[in-house]
C-alpha cells in the first residue's frame, strides 16, 4: 500500500504517462505525450511537455500544487527526464518526483 506523498506521487506518474482516449468515457483525462516524444528534440518540445503536464496535474489532480517543474533532454539515453517537486494538501514538506520519458517504438 501506499499512502500520503507517495499517493498522490503515483497518480501523478499515472497521470502523465496516459494518453487522451485511453480512459473510457472520459477522453481528455491525461497528458498526451506520447506524440511530442516523436518530435525532434528542441526547447520547445520542451516546454510543451512541461506545460501539458501542469495542465494535466492542474485538471485531474486537486491534491497536488506543483511548485517546481523541470524536463530536460538526455542525449545519451534519447529521453527527456523530469524532476517534478509539489506541496501536496495536508503535508508539511514537499514531496519531489523523477521520471524519465521514453518512446517506445
């Protein structure tokens, strides 16, 4: 089981590696990006990775306030990482998530 940070830590990872369409009846449930990971690498891929994915934490998932935000693309594993930190409702601290981002062909 998981509780607290870790919670909502895991709805969050959930939430951005789904794609719309993938919830039945609710199509616009996710972060979609599946389709900017197929776009050649440059800041702005970048940033809208980034913005998709506070637009989707900001939609789908009231207990979370994202206060910090980075991706980053690495070269040599042809990823972007991400390095997510938030205040969750009702924690004292913040509760900080990494995760990589990888097409699959």
């Amino acid at each position: 089981r998981v509780y607290d940070g870790n919670s909502i830590a895991q709805s969050i990872k959930n939430l951005i590696l789904t794609n719309y369409n993938e919830v039945p009846f609710s199509p616009w449930i996710g972060a979609n990006l599946t389709a900017l990971l197929f776009e050649p690498v440059s800041p702005m891929i970048e940033d809208a990775i980034e913005n998709n994915i506070r637009d989707a934490i900001t939609k789908h998932e009231p207990r979370a306030i994202v206060s910090d935000l980075k991706v980053s693309y690495n070269e040599a594993h042809n990823s972007y990482d991400v390095w997510m930190s938030f205040n969750a409702i009702g924690l004292d601290r913040p509760v900080t998530v990494n995760f990589v981002l990888k097409r699959v062909r």
